[in-house]
C-alpha cells in the first residue's frame, strides 16, 4: 500500500503537465503583447541561470561539509549528503517549472480577459496550478523514493531511515532560503524603483512602458513570488511531512511497536490524499464576468473548501485503517485544516480591500503618507493576534486529543500530523497564490501593450485579488512553519538520542540515576541536559534564537534598499538622458535594469543565507544542547509573529494603494494616491523579501540543528 503515495505524486505531475500543455495551446496575443511577454521570459530565465551558478557553490561546500560528517566523523548516515543534494535540486527545480509557466501564461490571460473575465481567471489559475501540483508531486516522489531505497531497498532500520530523510528537508530549505531573499530582493529593488520614479516623481501609470524598470518589476514578480514562493512551499510541504516521519518512529517505538511503520507511511498517505482532493478542487473554480473582488475570492474559496472537506472525510478512513487505537490523530489532521482556514480567513480580513483595515489605511492617505504607515503598521500588529491564538490552540488540542498528556511524544506526533493537515491542500492553495503573480503580469502586460482601459479593469480586479491570495498563502506558510518547526524541536531531541547510541553513550544520567538513552522519554533528555530555564545557556540560546528573525530581517530590508536605491537612479538617469522617452519616441533601455537587479541580489543574498547555516553550529559548538534548543524556541517565538506582522502589513498597504487607485479619495494621481504609494514601498521588501524568508529562516536553523547534531554530540563528548 506504500505505493500509493508515490503514485498520488505522478498524478499530481501529470495534472500539472496537461493544465501548461493547455495554457500553451491559447493565444498570446498582438506581436506588441509577445515582444514584452519575451523579454520578461528572458529575464527571468537569465536571473535564474545565475542564482542557480550561485547557488551551487554554495551546495557544494554544504555537501562536502556534511560529508566530511558522515565519512570522516561517522556521525552521520552515508546517504546524508546525498539526500540533501537532491532536496535541493528538485526545490530549485518545482520554482524554476512554476516560474516557466507563469511566464508563459502572462500575456495569455491578458489577451483572454481582452474575450472575458472568467476566461483570464481559468488561464491564471490553472496556470498557478501548475506550480501548486508540481510542488507537491515532486515533493511527495521525493520523500517516498527515499523511503524506498533506505527502508525497502536497503534495509535501513526506520529510524536511520527517517533521520537521514531529514537531511533532504535541510536542502530544500537551503535552496528556498536563496530563492526567497534573493528573488524578493530582485523584485522589490525592481519595484519601488519603478514606483517612486515613475508614478511618483514623473506622474506616469504603473506598468507605463516608458519607465525603463517596468520590465524589470515584471521579471521580480516570476522569480520572486513564483519561483521563490514554490521553493519556499516546497520545503514547507516536505519539512512537514518528514518532521511527522521521524516523530512517528520515536512515539511508537516507545508507546505500541507495532504501529510504528504506519505511522511513517501515514503522513505520505495523507499527503497523497491531499493531492487528489487538490485536483478535484481545481477543477471547481469559475466565476461570472461581473464579479467583485468578493465574488472572485469566493471563486477560489469554493475550490480551496471543497479539497478541505474531501481531505477531512477521507483521512478518516486511512487513520481509522493505519491507527486504529488512536483516531485522536484524525482530530490533530483536521484541526490542522481548521487553523489553515481561519488563518486564511484572518489574512484575508486584515489584507482585503474589502474590508475595513485596509479602507482604514486607504482613508489615512487623506493626511499624507505618514498617516498611512502609522495605520499600516498599527493593523500590521494586530494582525497578529489572531493567527498565534488559532495556532496555540491547535497545538494545544492536537497535543491533547492524540493523547499527548499521557505519552508526550505521540503528542508531539499529533501536532506534526496538525502540519500536514494544515499543508495537505497545497496543491490548491498555492495554485491560488501562485495565480497572483500571473495576473500581476498580465496587468503589465496590458497596460504596456496599450490594450483597452476595460481589459485593465478586468486585469486590475484579478491583481487585486491576487494580492489578498498571495498575503494569505504566507500566512499559510508562516502558520504551518510554527507547528513543523515545534515538532522539529522534538525531532531534534531524537537525531541527540540517534547520535548519542552512534557516539557510544548507552545510558542518561537523570537525577541521581541512570536510564537507557534508547528507551528514555523527552523529559528524561531535558533534565539530563539541564535543558531548563534555570539553565543559563538555555536562556541565552532563547535571547540569540529571538533577535535572529530581526537581524536576519533588517539585513534584508536593508538589500532591498541599497538595490532599489541603484535602480532610482538608473530610472532617473534615463528619464534624463535618453531624449524622447517621455514622449514615446525612444525605448528605455530596460535591460540595464535587469543587470542591476539581478547583480544586487545575487551579491545581498549571501550573508543573510549563510548565518541561517552558520548561527546553529556556532551555538552548538559553544553552549551545547541546550543552547540549540534555546536558540531553536526564540528563533520560532519571535520570528512567527514578526513574519505575519510583516506579510501583512505589506499586503494592507499594497491594496489600500489600490482602493484608491479604484477612484476612491482622489483616485490615481492625487495626492493620497502618491502617499499610499509611499505606503506600498515600505510595505514591498516586507511582504515580498524578509516576511516570508522568515519561516523559512526558522525551520532550516531546526534543519541544520538535526544535520550537525551528531557534530555537537561528539564534540561535547569529548
């Protein structure tokens, strides 16, 4: 029955093969629409050819690092590197596959909405279904062809099987961390150039082709919130899965060793399931010609619901066959789904223009653009509220319904499951994430080709909305980093008990006596490393893990700045020096804009990717155990509330930009339009570069904890 996982994967990837052979066979449009819709192509393909050179330097120091660990040290299994390596090959691969089809799809659904509404939809998001199937069934293939050749082939026992499955986790976040700050600082550089030049200072349209950035900031779109989203939601989608494998082997070992396997293949069944039900909702999106922003949010909805419920009813049966002495687990599965959905839900009223903090932030520019980022940041906090109580309520009710309060570690197994409950309709949801993107583009792409203003209304409405869609996939992502990286901590503890056995330590000494390390629980390692608050090195460890996010983010921030900073003056020089642009007699030269945002963000990518890698090592080298679990919890306490606070600050103000630019308190060219435009820019590297790099920041440091535990074992033995 194992087989079916890895099969729910091929589906998957057959799916996403005929939605791009479909969005192939339609139309691009006017020769004027294929010669932008080729140069942002280009673009794209030439930024990721680079970050992909960069890249695999930094991969192959990685490798040789973690090999040197496995052959040199033997604290780690041989298949490590390996593993890792390929995680990271098919994360980049699942960006670059979403990112060519995006592309692709841009000038189609704008010459499609030039037919219909519902047309440009059906294109956009099945094409954003091609990067949300091609995710999971690359993900879901790659775990399972692990497990295969460890577990099956091999013979590995279950436990070397999955730790050593962790360190493809390690790659695929590796590779989501440089696709996510380095294609978010491309984008963003890319985008408040062309905003503060263009719309601000020479009062033109966005997407106006005579702003030489505009081809640049379409480029940004696809490598950053296409190809870097799907990197990103792919080592989402695998840590969860291979986070609640590890866990399985360790609660059933110690509490019903029968049961053991299944609760390894169990997530890879559940993941499976997720698959088929994403499919069916695929298929359930539509909307009529005259629809809202809410109509069209309940189009994607109606898709995303449908998948939820197929899952909640179908996991039932496979928990029910798989752990029949514990449906407390199905629970965990559909609280998952439940948080999702109101974190979602939560998003979407703090981020819609359809609702009042966003008007709020709009009404605000009436008073200039310090009023707006005062409002923005005040909703931005708030928003914060609801997420961490929904997810500490999952984490509490999957922990007590999976019986948790009697054997801790099928708790914590419980939660995991709540994981991948949460992430199991991510072929759906990041179809509609991955949709906002394209519509962006064909907006672009309209209003460059000098279509007509009612194919841009219907454009603007289907950008709108992929705005709210993409600040709630990062919500998405970021509340799912809070429940994987908790069971991760747990996972990390067991790579210890791994190590320990591999280092020759049998016993733990745990208050006066000793206790078997195979045999001991969770509380029985923590008071043996002292791993209390009454610890120091704990504490410390909490105090560094919590200014992690902030400095990681402020480095960021800081990129986008400096990149956006070359790319004002180039747009100025431009204006100035190329005579003729203004009047649409002479082309910008739109390639120099791409080199300087390309160069920024392969140089500013680095030193923010190395410390995640870096820091956890150090930490452990110096304060051991407990330090990495400190530095574990304050990395996760503070980085989820700063990356939802951040996700969607940026998203209220970017569609409080576009309330107004719908007509309303002057509409596009007044003055609070140029003040929710400045609002906008100081929301862009938020909402696009550092907040969603943060749940990938906190699960790769638990990652490379696990990786280097048998390092820092060792070492301390010594």
């Amino acid at each position: 029955m194992f087989y079916l996982a890895p099969l729910s994967a091929l589906v998957a990837l057959f799916f996403a093969f005929i939605f791009y052979r479909n969005t192939m066979t339609k139309p691009e449009g006017t020769e004027r629409m294929i010669y932008i819709a080729t140069a942002v192509r280009k673009g794209a393909g030439a930024y990721l050819g680079q970050q992909y050179k960069v890249v695999a330097v930094f991969f192959v120091l990685t490798s040789l690092f973690i090999a040197f660990l496995s052959f040199g040290l033997h604290v780690q299994s041989a298949w490590t590197p390996f593993a890792f390596l390929t995680g990271g090959f098919f994360s980049g691969l699942a960006g670059y596959i979403g990112m060519k089809t995006a592309t692709n799809a841009s000038a189609r659904t704008a010459n499609a909405a030039r037919k219909s509404l519902n047309s440009a939809l059906q294109i956009a998001f099945r094409s954003g279904a091609v990067m949300g199937l091609t995710v999971v069934g690359l993900g879901l293939f790659d775990i399972s062809f692990w497990y295969f050749i460890l577990h099956k082939l091999l013979h590995y026992n279950l436990t070397v099987t999955t730790t050593t499955m962790l360190s493809f986790g390690m790659g695929a976040s590796l590779m989501a961390l440089f696709a996510r700050v380095g294609g978010g600082i491309f984008t963003k550089a890319a985008d408040v150039g062309a905003d503060l030049v263009g719309k601000v200072e020479e009062n033109i349209p966005e997407d106006d082709p005579r702003n030489a950035a505009v081809i640049a900031d379409n480029v940004g779109d696809n490598v950053g919130d296409v190809a870097g989203m799907g990197a990103d939601l792919y080592e989402s989608y695998t840590d969860a899965i291979l986070s609640a494998n590890a866990l399985g082997v360790s609660a059933f070992t110690l509490t019903n060793p029968k049961l053991v396997e299944n609760a390894v293949i169990l997530p890879l069944f559940l993941a499976g399931l997720g698959i088929l039900s994403s499919i069916i909702g695929i298929f359930f999106v539509r909307t009529k010609e005259d629809a809202t922003q809410g109509t069209l949010i309940a189009a994607l909805n109606r898709g995303i619901n449908l998948s939820a419920i197929l899952i909640a009813i179908g996991s039932f049966f496979i928990v029910k066959w798989l752990m029949p002495s514990n449906l407390g687990i199905w629970a965990s599965l559909v609280i998952g789904l439940i948080v999702g959905i109101i974190i979602g839900k939560s998003t979407e009223y703090y981020t819609s223009s359809e609702y009042k903090p966003t008007k709020h932030i709009s009404s605000q520019s009436q008073s200039g653009a310090a009023t707006v980022i005062i409002s923005g940041l005040a909703e931005g906090m708030k928003s914060t509220a609801i997420p961490v109580i929904t997810v500490s309520t999952g984490i509490l009710l999957s922990f007590w319904l999976s019986k948790g309060f009697t054997h801790p570690i099928v708790g914590l197994y419980g939660i995991a499951i709540s994981a991948v409950g949460m992430l199991s309709t991510l072929g759906i949801t990041l179809s509609t994430d991955a949709y906002g993107p394209i519509a962006d583009n064909a907006g672009g792409n309209a209003e460059m080709s000098g279509l007509s203003e009612d194919v841009r209304k219907k454009t603007d409405a289907l950008d709108s909305l992929g705005n709210t869609t993409a600040a709630t996939g990062k919500g998405f992502a970021i509340g799912s980093a809070a429940l994987t990286a908790l069971a991760l901590l747990a996972a990390y503890v067991e790579e210890i008990r791994a190590s320990m056995i591999r280092a020759g330590q049998t016993v733990l000494s745990v208050g006066g006596n000793t206790v078997p390390v195979i045999s001991a629980n969770l509380h029985d390692f923590m008071i043996h490393f002292n791993a209390t608050l009454m610890n120091p090195t704990l504490v410390v460890g909490i105090f560094i893990g919590a200014a992690m996010p902030f400095l990681f983010a402020g480095l960021t921030m800081s990129a986008v700045g400096r990149a956006a900073g070359k790319m004002v003056d180039e747009v100025r020089r431009q204006f100035r020096e190329i005579k003729g642009i203004m009047e649409g007699k002479a082309e910008p030269d739109y390639a120099a804009c791409v080199d300087i945002a390309t160069k920024g963000a392969q140089h500013e990518m680095i030193l923010p990717s190395t410390l995640a890698v870096v820091v956890p090592i150090i930490i452990g080298l110096i304060l051991g155990v407990p330090g990495v679990l400190g530095l574990l919890i304050g990395s996760l306490s503070s980085g989820f509330v700063l990356a939802i606070f951040m996700a969607n600050a940026g998203g209220a103000w970017d569609n409080a930009k576009k309330y107004i630019e719908e007509g309303n308190f002057g509409g596009k060219g007044s003055e609070p339009h140029k003040a929710g435009i400045v609002g906008d820019t100081v929301g862009d590297p938020l909402k696009d570069t550092s907040g969603p790099s943060l749940n990938i920041l906190i699960k790769l440091m638990s990652m490379v904890s696990i990786v280097v535990a048998g390092l820092i074992v060792a070492y301390h033995l010594i």
